[in-house]
C-alpha cells in the first residue's frame, strides 16, 4: 500500500512553509506547535532497537534522512544532537529540548564549527553519548563526511552507525534532498545499530571514514531482514515494560 503523493507533498509544503516564514518573534511558538505534533507522535511511534551495543559513551552516525531514529536512541537524557546555527535550527533545538534531548550547536562560520566540536568532544568525555547526521547538513546525499571521524578520534570515543527502517505505509518519504523519512501515526519500526568502530590517535582518518560509509551501506541492505525477524516474534505486541532492545543474528 503507497501513501498518496499528494498527501506527503502537502505535509512537506507545510512544514517548508513554516520554515521559511520563520522569525525570531514567532520562532518559539511554531516550535510549541511542533513540539505537540511530535509529542502526541510519540505515542504512535513503536522502536525496537537491534543489536544495540553497550558502549557508552559513544558516537552515533546516521545519515541525514535518518535523522529522526534519533528517537529510538536511550537513554535520551544522555543524548547530546548536533544542530545546526540556523533560522529552522532555533525552532528543531527547542522541540529537541522539549523531548528531553540535549542540543549542541555553535555560533555561525568557522568559529562556530569549532565550538560546536568541542562542545561534542565534552559531553563525550563526561559520559554521555553524542548523534551526527554524517550527510549533513546539505549532502551529497549518503557520503559520510570525516568531522565524526575527528571528533570521535578527539574523544577517544567508538562510532556507532544506526539506520532505521519500516514497511508500515505511513513511514513516509519526503521530497527533500536527503529524503527524509518520518512516521505519521501508528507506525512500527526497528533501529539497526553496526558494530562499534573505534578510533584512536593513529587511525587514518580517511580510512575510518570509509568503514563507516561500509557499515551504513550494509545496514540498509539487511535491516529489511532484521525487521521481519523482530515482527516474526511479536517484539511490538509485549508490554511496554518489557525490553524495546532485541539481539539478532543474521
């Protein structure tokens, strides 16, 4: 079953509509309207994280489209998003916040790109984990950049690719340049977590970038897979007490 195209055009132009019309004096209240939207999604939002693996901290790289498996990675309150110093990233930081996600984001140019690392390299150092949109912000789309790479190697911290992944028709794609897929309503999904990739001061950073490049590229070959196992046991129909991680083994 297909989402009409018509349907997901208009949710898109909405939403660039908000954006562009975005101002300092309004940008607070579209972000309390967001906020709601997405507040009363979490409800109809069902993850199952697979093979997540324990590392903590860590670095989790996910491409631009997959921004919003953000979602699915606990603990949230120990989750540091890259935000980008924008008109729209005023209005994403705050609905960030509001969902209990910590935000980073530095001042605009070159000044703020370092300020923005280093702010990463500390909230790693202290224990919490830290999510890159290894894309972003503006492509090509699904070609890892090396900033994860140096900052992952300037915290001494492990990188850990995620992909998510659904068949529910409403996990709809946007016509967007990284097309971003979100769910609307009840929609279950899987968060697909590669092995840890560690880096330290002797790794090569072009090297490494391509390893997470692999492992992002594989994690959308099998998370079709993976998926059908977690639906095969029911993962989505126990309580919500019970475990949202799950162990496959391809």
């Amino acid at each position: 079953m297909i989402v009409n195209n018509y349907y997901i055009f208009t949710i898109y132009s909405i939403i660039l509509s908000m954006v562009s019309f975005l101002k300092k004096k309004n940008a607070l209240k579209i972000a309390d309207i967001v906020y709601f939207i997405f507040h009363i999604q979490e409800f109809f939002t069902h993850i199952i994280e697979v093979n997540k693996p324990s590392d903590m901290p860590a670095l989790y790289a996910t491409w631009h489209g997959s921004q919003m498996c953000i979602y699915g990675i606990s603990p949230q309150e120990k989750l540091n998003i890259l935000v980008s110093r924008s008109r729209d990233g005023d209005m994403i930081s705050k609905v960030l916040n509001n969902m209990g996600f910590k935000t980073i984001r530095g001042s605009k140019g070159k000044k703020g790109a370092v300020e923005a690392t280093m702010q990463m390299i500390t909230a790693l150092k202290n224990g919490e984990n830290c999510a890159m949109m290894v894309d972003g912000p503006r492509g090509p789309v699904k070609v890892v950049k090396d900033g994860v790479v140096k900052v992952a190697k300037m915290a001494g911290v492990p990188i850990v690719p995620v992909y998510w992944y659904s068949t529910n028709f409403n996990f709809v794609q946007f016509p967007s340049w990284d097309k971003l897929r979100m769910p609307i309503l009840d929609v279950n999904l899987v968060n697909l977590y590669g092995e840890p990739i560690y880096v330290n001061e002797d790794s090569d950073i072009e090297e490494v970038r391509q390893k997470i490049q692999a492992s992002l590229e594989e994690l959308e070959r099998k998370i079709p897979e993976a998926y059908n196992e977690v639906y095969r046991f029911g993962r989505w129909k126990r309580k919500r007490s019970d475990s949202s991680q799950y162990k496959w083994n391809p």
